[in-house]
C-alpha cells in the first residue's frame, strides 16, 4: 500500500511538473512571438518601410511652413489603390499672433468636385475674407479628401489643435456607406465604429502596413483590368442595394453619429469652435438609382414619378415631400438619407457648435422649394451657384457669431460676394465637360453628344485640362496670354487674382496681378495687392509701387513711410527723396505754395489731369510763377 501511494504521488508530482513546463512553455512562446513582432516593427521603421500618417508635412522649398501630407488618405484606403489627395495650402508651422487660422474638413463637395481649385466654397470664402480684411491675414486651409467619410474626419480632428485653429469649418455627410470604410463600401470592416477607429490606430504601426499592403497586392491581382477605367464612384462601392431600414443602413446612420459626436467633443475639449454644415443633394432632377422593385407603389421610383406630377401640377410643398422620399428610398446610397441632416441639426446645441444650414439656403434659394440642376450638377455636387452659396452661408455665420473677433463693417451681399470673386470662364467649363465624362459611366450611362468644331479658345483650353493633358497652372497662362493678347485686362486679372488664390506666398504673382489693377486704374486693389506683395518679400521696387497707389489715393502720410523704407534702401534715388520732401512740405498747412507742390507730385505719379487743375488754380493767384508756367509746360 505505501508503495502504491508512494507510486501515485511521484506520478502527481510528474503531471505537475509537466503542466508547469507547458505552462512555461506556452508563455515563453508568447513572449517570443511578441518579441519577434517587436523585433520585426523595429526593423521595418529602421529601414524607412511604411509612414505615421502626419496630417502635414514640411514644404520641400519653403522653409517654416506646412502643408497637408498628399499620403495621408492611404491610411483609410488599406486593401484599395484607391486612395486620394487633397490640396496643397501652405500655412506656417508657428502660427502668429496676427494670423486668424480657419481649416475646412469635407470629402468631394469640400473639395470642389467637377471644378479644379477655385470652385470650391473654401476659395469663395477666403477671397472675400481677403477683400473684406486687407490688412488681415486670414488662412483657410481644406483638409477635405474625395470618397472619405466621418471615419477620416474624426481621425484628422483629434490632430488639428496642435496648429492652433481659430475655427474649424464642415461640410459632409454623402459617404458615410460608400466612403472610405463606410459600411456599404470596398473595403468595409463592418458596422462598429470602435472596433473601426481601433483598425485605424493599428495602421500606424509598419507590420499592419505590411499585411494590409501584401493583401492589396494580392487583391490586385484578380480585378479586372479594365477596372483602371472605372470612376471612383463605382471602384468604391461594394453593396449597391441598401434598403431603407435595413440593418446596413442603420449601421450607416450610427456610424455617422458616433464619430461626428467624438469629432466635435475633441474639438471642444480644445476650445475649438466648430461651424457644421447640413447637406444638400438632388432632389427634384435626379431619378433614384436603385429602386426596390418588390414594393409595389411605395418604391423609390413610384414617389418620384408621384413627385414629378405634383410639381407639374404646381403641388409643389407635396412634390417636395415625394422628391424627400424617393432620395431616402433610394438603394444606391450616394445620397445621404435624411436623417443624417438631422444628426447634424441635432448637434447644435453642443457647445462650441455653431449650425450652418446649407440644405435650408439650396431650398430656399431653388425654384418652388424642391432642389435640382438650378444649384447641382449631378446628385449631390453644387454647381458654381451652389457652392457660392455654400460659401457665402459660411462667411455669414463667421460674421454673426464673429469668433474670429473681426471689424465686418465692410461685409458683402450675396450679389456681391459672386460678382467679385474671379471665378473664371475655364472653372466653368472644365467643371462642364468633366460632369459630361463622369455622366457617362455608372450609374448614369448617358449618351453625350458633343461637337468639338468650332470651339473658342476658352473652350480647347478647358477640354484639354478636363482629359488631364495639360496642367491647371498650364491651362490658366494659356488663357491669361489668350486674354492679354486681346487687350481685355479684367479678363486677365481675374487670372491673375486666381493663381493667387492657388498661390498666396508667392510675391512674383502679387506683382503681376498689382500692375494688372493699376492699368485698369484700380488703384484700391493695385494698393491691397502691393501691400501684400510687400508684406511676402520687401523691396524698393514694390515699395514704389505702393507709393504710387498711395499717393493717386492721397494717403499721403503713409506714402511717406515707404518713400522712407526706399531712401534707406536706395540712397541714389534723387526722385524719391524729392518726392517725400514735397509730401513733408504738404503736411504743414502754412506753405503758401501747396498746390504747386501738389501739382509736382501728382506730377510725378502721372495723375496729370489732377496736376493741371491745381495748377491753373494756382496760376491765376501767381500768374507770373516761372516754376509753375515750366510745369504746364511739361503737361
């Protein structure tokens, strides 16, 4: 019997031990692993594989200064060549005291779609902020992406506090199904918005990368090679029918909610104030892409032919309401359902939120209330009207609630705020005929039928930038020597006053548009222009120019503290030491012979008109003043 147990007990102790080596074994498995992980992510960020995904990087050519990184969208686009850039604004690292700093989050209406730069509703609000604020400077920044959703913009929210924003403006809502890992799209993860924005802080690290890049690879490999061809619009979307109610679309709604609600109380935590926009889309001109066949006089397509009788029939507050629900009951989601104008709405009382209602200004600003073609190019994207609209609703609301703590005692109108904005007849164009492309592939197939004899000038420079055969910069100096050329100097300046749009640090652009102004004699916006100029690179040329400005305008004062700047930096110049000791003279009321100072350095400005008139009023009290008979003489 003792040996017996003896026996069982030397078996217990074995089975313990054993149970304690595997034990042993299992973590020391682990622990290699981790290690061996570890190892291997030190190895690919050794040898440069992969990125962090920076929101900006440093500009190559301008030391100081940021810009958005052209790369970043790869991080929302894992297991897709689908990824897409944005524009490239230059903003100083070490923002100023004197800077008021706006950034615009978006997708494809942030970014302007059809129109290359200029449309945009960003490039409508600073150009009227630079009007409005001459001695301000103002930067607003679009951090907006094509085909991405609330997913991206909760990402690049949480960095932007970092850089110091006095507002951040937004404008989105279409993509939430077919977006960048939206929930009806290519590369989807499914309908929980924590797990997703986990992935995505897991794509920082180089192994993630490599996986991710690896299956891509593999993807590619069975496409279709014609897929090259397809439009984005049909590249990104992997569920086309999403009935409404379903469980896909309420994931799209939730996942709307829970990253705009995260989004806004980070910019918040930062005392960032927030301007959210509502959205608008088509309504009224586009037929729902999909229809739910299976629903027999309730389908997508059954309200909307019920909406386009009642509008014929001028029962325009019930078609609005049929056109509301046949875009709701459309299954090819690339036009945002209702509710998630609501969410928005529903946000304004966050704090630091400021409601900007896009979708209420389209309607009200659409005919008999139901929005179309008037304001949309196709389903969703604004034409030139709409996204001036859009702009300008923007610029109203930073006016109204002021928290750039700005003096708007010289805001526009509506009429003003398009009629000044140099939009050009190449935006419009080019914006045409890239609609006209897009419209014939999916999900349209329209048959375009296009006569290419006869075209003007404006029209061959637009078409070859829409196929992508010249550049934007190339496009705009062709049509600026096409409009020199022809001597229509408003023409070519709003080129120029464009390029700058594009262009801000950039002096040698200044100079060109400032010369432009002056000889159409406007000599207000020659002056801003020089100023600018003068503020990006000082020089005596440009100081002359300004000085000129001034004095046409008789801000005589200030001319002397650029005339200043130029005797410093040129003591040779005999004409402008000559002229600042007139404008001295002319600032003390006691010099009897004012006008004939005057009449000198109008003179010299060229104003010559003006400089006779003060002259023959002069010579009539000193008929006999030999220095103003040789000054007529000159005249």
């Amino acid at each position: 019997m003792k040996a017996e147990g003896k026996q069982r007990s030397k078996m217990k102790d074995t089975g313990n031990f054993s149970r304690k080596k595997l034990l042993i074994f299992k973590i020391s498995a682990v622990f290699l692993a981790l290690m061996f992980i570890v190892l291997l992510e030190m190895i690919l960020r050794f040898t440069g594989y992969g990125s962090d995904f920076p929101l900006f990087i440093e500009a190559e050519n301008k030391p100081g200064y940021l810009y958005m990184n052209p790369n970043v969208s790869n991080k929302y686009f894992f297991g897709t060549n689908n990824a897409t850039a944005g524009y490239r604004e230059l903003f100083k690292a070490e923002k100023d005291s004197e800077t008021k700093r706006i950034f615009v989050l978006g997708a494809s209406t942030g970014i302007g779609y059809p129109y290359l730069k200029n449309g945009s509703f960003h490039r409508w609000l600073q150009y009227a902020m630079n009007e409005n604020f001459p001695e301000q400077n103002i930067e607003v920044i679009n951090l907006s992406l094509t085909a991405i959703n609330s997913y991206t913009l909760k990402d690049f929210a949480k960095k932007l506090s970092a850089y110091h924003p006095d507002a951040v403006l937004i404008y989105a809502g279409h993509n939430e199904y077919y977006g960048a890992l939206g929930v009806g799209a290519v590369n989807s993860l499914g309908g929980y918005p924590a797990l997703v924005n986990i992935a995505l802080q897991l794509r920082e690290y180089r192994l993630v990368q490599l996986i991710s890049g690896g299956i891509g690879k593999i993807q590619s490999l069975f496409k279709a090679k014609n897929q090259k061809e397809e439009t984005l619009m049909k590249k990104m979307v992997a569920e086309q029918s999403i009935s409404f109610g379903s469980e896909t679309y309420r994931d799209g709604i939730e996942q709307f909610r829970y990253n705009f609600q995260e989004l806004l109380e980070n910019l918040n935590q930062n005392d960032i104030p927030v301007f959210l926009s509502t959205i608008a889309s088509n309504e009224k001109d586009i037929r729902p892409f999909i229809s739910d066949s299976t629903s027999m006089g309730k389908s997508a397509n059954d309200y909307f032919l019920t909406a386009k009788d009642d509008y014929e029939k001028a029962n325009y507050q019930q078609a609005k309401q049929n056109f509301i629900k046949a875009k709701n009951l459309d299954m090819l989601r690339f036009r945002a359902p209702s509710e998630i104008n609501e969410i928005i709405r529903s946000f304004e009382t966050n704090e630091n939120v400021y409601l900007v209602d896009s979708e209420v200004i389209f309607t009200e600003n659409s005919p008999h209330l139901s929005i179309g073609n008037e304001l949309l190019v196709e389903h969703v994207h604004p034409n030139l009207q709409g996204y001036s609209l859009i702009g300008y609703n923007f610029y109203e609301a930073l006016k109204n609630n002021n928290v750039l703590d700005l003096d708007w005692k010289s805001s526009w109108t509506l009429k003003e705020f398009r009629s000044k904005m140099p939009v050009t007849e190449l935006d419009s164009l080019q914006g045409a005929y890239e609609v006209m492309m897009l419209k014939q592939g999916w999900p349209y197939y329209e048959q375009v039928r296009f006569d290419s004899s006869n075209l003007s000038i404006p029209e061959k420079i637009a078409g070859q930038l829409a196929l992508r055969k010249i550049s934007w910069e190339q496009a705009m100096e062709s049509l600026y020597g096409h409009y020199y050329n022809i001597q229509d100097f408003e023409a070519a300046l709003k080129i120029s006053e464009a390029i700058l749009l594009e262009y801000p640090n950039e002096p040698e652009f200044y100079i060109k548009a400032g010369d432009l102004a002056a000889k159409i004699n406007d000599s207000e916006k020659a002056l801003n222009i020089y100023k600018k100029t003068f503020k990006l690179k000082p020089s005596v040329t440009v100081a002359r120019k300004i000085t000129v400005n001034l004095i046409k305008s008789d801000q005589f004062l200030e001319a002397i503290s650029y005339l200043e700047f130029i005797e410093k930096k040129d003591p040779g110049d005999i004409i402008s030491k000559k002229l600042r000791s007139d404008l001295v003279s002319i600032s003390v009321d006691s010099v009897s012979n004012k006008k004939l100072i005057l009449a000198e350095v109008y003179y010299q400005v060229g104003m010559n008109e003006r400089s006779k008139k003060l002259l023959d009023e002069f010579l009539k009290i000193n008929p006999e003043n030999a220095e103003a008979r040789n000054l007529l003489k000159k005249l």
